[in-house]
C-alpha cells in the first residue's frame, strides 16, 4: 500500500533510533478521522525507552488547526514513517513513494530484529542479530549522506526522496548566509528531505584542479591553512553557516561531508551542535579548536566519521611520512571495505596493484653478470616506480568508494537479520 491516508492518534509507527510505538495524544481533538483525532506535523509519537518521537512532514495543502496533516508514510525526526492510518481517507499525493516504500520495509526489518533480540536469552547470537539491526539502521541514514556528499560536487538537481535548495526556497533568516564563495572555494548547498522533511547542509570537499589558480583554491584556503594550524577561510565559513542552519532548523538539520568537506563539516558540528556524518574526512588541527571555540570533547557525541579501507587521505593522515605533520579525522570511526557495487546489486572487492615480477636469468652464473645485473636493476627500479603509481591511483579511487562500502555493509545486514527471524 502506497496511498498517503489519513494518520490518527493511537496510529503506529516505524522509528530508526528505537522501537517505534503510537501516535501519542492529543492530535487535533476537533477533526475526527475514523473517530479518532487526526495527526498533524509536530504531534508526538510514543518510543521504547526514550524520548517521543515528532511527526516532521505532512501534506502541505491540508492544515489541521493550522498545522499539516499526517499521513502514512510520512517521517519522523528519528528518521522513521508513520505505517498506519485510516483506510477510507486520502490526503493529497505521495511524494517519493517508492523509496518511502523500500524504507518503511527496511524499518519493518530492523523493528523484527530489534524485538526479537530483545526476547532472546544473552549471548552470541542475541549480539550478533542487535548488531546486525544497529548497524543497519545506522548505515540507512549514513547512505543518504553519502549520497549528498557525492551530488554536492554537482550544482543542481538531487538524489531520489531529496531536494536541494535555491536562494529562494531559503528562509529570510539564510538569503544572506554565505553558501558559496568563489573567492576562497567555499561550496556547499542546503538539502530537504521530502521524506522526513529534515535538513542536510552538506559541504564540498577538495576539488583538484584548483591548486592552478589563486582565487578558489582549496588547498591554500581549505587544506594546508587549516591542517597547519592557520586559518582556513573556508572553515571560518563553515563554522558561520553552521551555527546560522542551526539557528534556524535546530535538531531537524544535520551536516554531511567528504574529505575537505568532511572537516568543515567537522568544524560546523562542533561549532553549532548539529551531528555530523563525514567520509574520508580531512582532519581537525588543534588550533582550529582554539580559533573556534570548540569543545574536542563533544566529538564522540556528534559525529560519525566514515573510512574506506586504503582511502589516499586517511593513509596520509595516519600512515604516510608526513603523517605527524596531519591531524587525524575526528569522531567516531566506521571503516569500510572497498568494493564496487555491481548493477546486480553484488559488490567486488577492489584490488591493489599486483607485485612486479621479473625475468631471472637461466642459471645461478647469471646473476653475477655486471651487464645482465644493470638491466635488471633498472628493470627492477622501473617496475617498483610503476608499481607504486599504480598504487598511488588506486587510493586515489578509494577516496570516493564510500557509499559502496555502505551499501555492502547494509547488504550483509539484511541478510543476517532475515537468516536469524
């Protein structure tokens, strides 16, 4: 069922973060559906073991007490849908439907887990089918993000179930907020839920081919300010928009990035409260906590920090010989395999470059010929110096694997949780 009926108080819910429960009371006592009260947006909705859950999006054209109506199928702030209502009532038109379809089927999936690991007996398997159901829901809301991430380094149009934001569909309160600056490269764009009704400000990472030019380059202003410990001019920006979206949008607004935009996104969390989920992230320098007036103690508990296995950046920034020189990503930390996802649905792992290989000559005697050792010592020095650009490539294409590697993590989840029920 796909049509958007009428939701009411005593009506279910599917919630993300918990065990979803009912549409709480009192709804809009005066307008009945089906004898009960009809639900509107900001009505509460009962969850296990925490706070109620709140009703985000509704049918714009339809005000209940001046406030739209609920339906099936529209979300919640904990990032779940309402999945039932009154049969014989019809308000407006479903937007999204079939994603909000496949969501309302994952959140069923996810709620089964959860309640049955709840009724079974403490052990392995009890953990291995909550963890199963954890990690799910966290990567459902994780995925979306990633997928902002990528479609930011385009400058129109949206990912399915999403719209992006023009100066006009702002609020007064952001038409003067600075979301692009072409003098210092400072790109990043405000997206809506049309599913939960919730906002993504999402930042735009490194763009390449900047390091030619003065004005945009984010290595000059993005990268190497900041990671040295001067001032970044792109991540005083961040941190202004930051707490501006967050004054206007509260805890209905997030932020996302990638690598640069994963520590603006970072600086902006801290900065303004809002939670964070960032991939292959750039890091955090000290001074920049300072610059700021950010509290690294709050890391843990805003932002969510994502990594694919091999990814350039993070092996930069751990590994590499400059490592010392570069702050680490901040948050907490999820790896991620690296993998392509298949148009099947299937993933392959990506593979490193294999060893050199080399010709050796016929017998032991060979090898102690100066002109055969010349060869093949240049030959050797060609094939390592090839080997590691081949190497070097392929952390490079790891930087944006990161969605895969969710929807690989989400594909194992599944079918853990539908093995177990």
């Amino acid at each position: 069922m796909s049509d958007p009926i009428a939701a009411r108080k005593g009506d279910h819910h599917l919630c993300l973060q918990h065990v979803g429960k009912d549409i709480l009371p009192a709804c809009a006592p005066t307008i009945l559906v089906g004898g009960e009260p009809a639900a509107r947006v900001t009505d509460q909705l009962e969850c296990t073991g925490s706070p109620p859950d709140i009703i985000g999006i509704g049918e714009p054209t339809v005000l209940l007490e001046g406030k739209m109506a609920a339906r099936f199928g529209d979300g919640t702030l904990h990032g779940g849908l309402i999945d039932e209502g009154c049969p014989t009532v019809i308000i407006g038109k479903m937007t999204a439907a079939d994603k909000r379809m496949r969501l309302m089927e994952r959140l069923r999936l996810i709620d089964q887990a959860r309640q049955r690991a709840a009724s079974m007996p403490n052990g392995p398997e009890k953990d291995r089918l909550s963890n199963a159901a954890e990690r799910l829901a966290r990567n459902n809301r994780s995925v979306e993000d990633a997928r902002l991430v990528n479609d930011v380094y385009r400058t129109s149009g949206a990912p399915e179930g999403w719209t992006r934001l023009g100066p006009n569909d702002l609020p007064p309160e952001l038409r003067n907020a600075v979301f692009h600056d072409d003098s210092t490269g400072f790109y990043s764009d405000l997206y809506r839920s049309d599913i939960d009704g919730s906002y993504r400000l999402v930042m735009r990472g490194t763009e390449f081919e900047t390091w030619k030019q003065w004005n945009g380059n984010d290595w000059l202003w993005g990268n190497l300010s900041q990671g040295t410990g001067f001032e970044g001019a792109q991540y005083t920006q961040a941190v202004e928009l930051s707490r501006q979206v967050a004054a206007v949008y509260g805890n209905n607004a997030s932020i996302a990035g990638h690598s640069l935009g994963g520590g603006l996104a970072s600086a902006g969390s801290l900065a303004s409260g809002l939670p964070a989920n960032t991939f292959n992230a750039s890091g955090i320098h000290d001074k920049t906590y300072e610059r700021y007036g950010l509290d690294p103690s709050r890391t843990n508990d805003l932002i969510d920090a994502y990594q694919v296995d091999g990814d350039i950046l993070t092996w930069a920034q751990e590994h590499s010989p400059i490592s010392g020189l570069m702050p680490d990503a901040i948050g907490n930390r999820y790896g991620l395999n690296a993998v392509n996802q298949n148009p099947d649905g299937s993933f392959t792992a990506r593979q490193w470059p294999p060893e050199p290989t080399f010709d050796h000559p016929d017998s032991g005697w060979g090898y102690l010929n100066p002109f055969g050792m010349a060869r093949r010592t240049k030959d050797w020095a060609a094939a390592e110096i090839d080997q590691e650009k081949k190497r070097f490539g392929e952390m490079i294409e790891r930087h944006s694997t990161h969605e895969a590697g969710i929807e690989q993590q989400k594909s194992q989840d599944i079918a853990t949780i539908q093995g177990m029920m």
